[in-house]
C-alpha cells in the first residue's frame, strides 16, 4: 500500500523573500538592453502619453515575472531546494499584481488591442520553461533569438499607443529591433 506525501510548504519570511535577489531579478545583465532598446525606440517615435506609463510598467512587471515563474520550476523539477518557494511565490504574486493592475489599466484607458502582441511570449516562455525543468536552458541560441523577438514588440506596442493606431511602421521598428537582438545574440 502506497502512503500518500503531503505537500508541506517552508514558512514564509518576508526578509528572505525580500533578499532573495536570484529569484526577484534575471541574472542575465544583457536581458535588460533587450526590453528597454525597443521600448526606447517606440516611446521616442511614437510619442508619451500618460498611458505610455502604464505600459511600461506593465512591460516590466512581464519581464520580471520570467525570474520567479523560473525558479518555482526550478523548485519543482528539484534543480533548487524547497525554501526557495516561498519567495518565488511571493514575487511571483507582486509582478503578478502589479502586472494585472497595468493591464486592467491599459484596458480601462481603450489600448486592450496591445494584447495581441503578448501572444507570441506564451509558447516561447513555455518552451524555455521545458528546457529549465530538464536542465537544459543554457546556450539555446533559437530560444535566446525568439525570446529576443518578443521583447522587441515593445517598440510597435510603445509605437502604436502613442500614435493610438497599429500604424504599420510599428512592424518594421520591431523587425529592426528584432535584428538588433538577434544580432547581439550571434555575435
């Protein structure tokens, strides 16, 4: 007869989750040039509007939440110990909050159409995901690529909420700054 494990869950230390800076920020220094290069571009042509600041907001708290979702597969797949949980699920509530607040805002201010351009990050995210669980995330030159790509749809999403249109000069500033980061990746 099998005996069923109960899940047990490490207590919660505000302080730790708060130190924990492995899981609250990516360790790759040069992700951070491929959000904000694109986002720069599409805010410089397309203009500021006070809802630009919502979505950058909501552009950080999506590129943020890649680094707690890791380590909780981390966790999960036993590649980290279990005490690392709680703070993985505590930031993984903040960026998730201060995530849906961003959307909630740029639904609320009439951009909801911006969403659209989330929707490639899903099957990339999950295919890094099932390379992290079998240890296998490092030196994946497709996925670096892809991942690239969707953090250049910052420069049509910032282009296209200040122009308040999906102008088609949106998709040749997200081309070039997808050739950038590809470019930077190879090289």
């Amino acid at each position: 007869m099998q005996t069923r494990q109960s899940i047990s869950f490490p207590p919660f230390h505000l302080r730790t989750a708060l130190r924990a800076k492995q899981t609250a920020l990516p360790a790759e220094h040069g992700a951070w040039v491929f959000l904000f290069s694109p986002l720069a571009v599409g805010l410089a042509i397309g203009g500021w509007l006070p809802a630009s600041a919502v979505l950058i907001v909501g552009l950080l708290a999506a590129f943020l939440i890649r680094q707690p979702v890791t380590m909780l597969v981390k966790v999960i797949s036993k590649r980290r110990p279990r005490t690392e949980l709680p703070a993985a699920l505590f930031w993984l509530a903040v960026y998730g909050v201060i995530g849906a607040a961003a959307a909630i805002g740029l639904v609320l201010l009439g951009y909801a159409w911006l969403f659209w351009l989330a929707l490639p990050a899903l099957p990339i995210f999950a295919w890094h995901l099932a390379l992290v669980s079998k240890r296998a995330e490092r030196r994946q030159m497709a996925v670096e690529i892809l991942g690239g790509g969707v953090l250049g749809l910052a420069a049509p999403a910032a282009y296209w909420l200040g122009q308040g249109d999906p102008a088609p000069a949106g998709w040749l500033l997200w081309g070039l700054c997808w050739l950038q980061t590809g470019g930077s990746i190879v090289y």
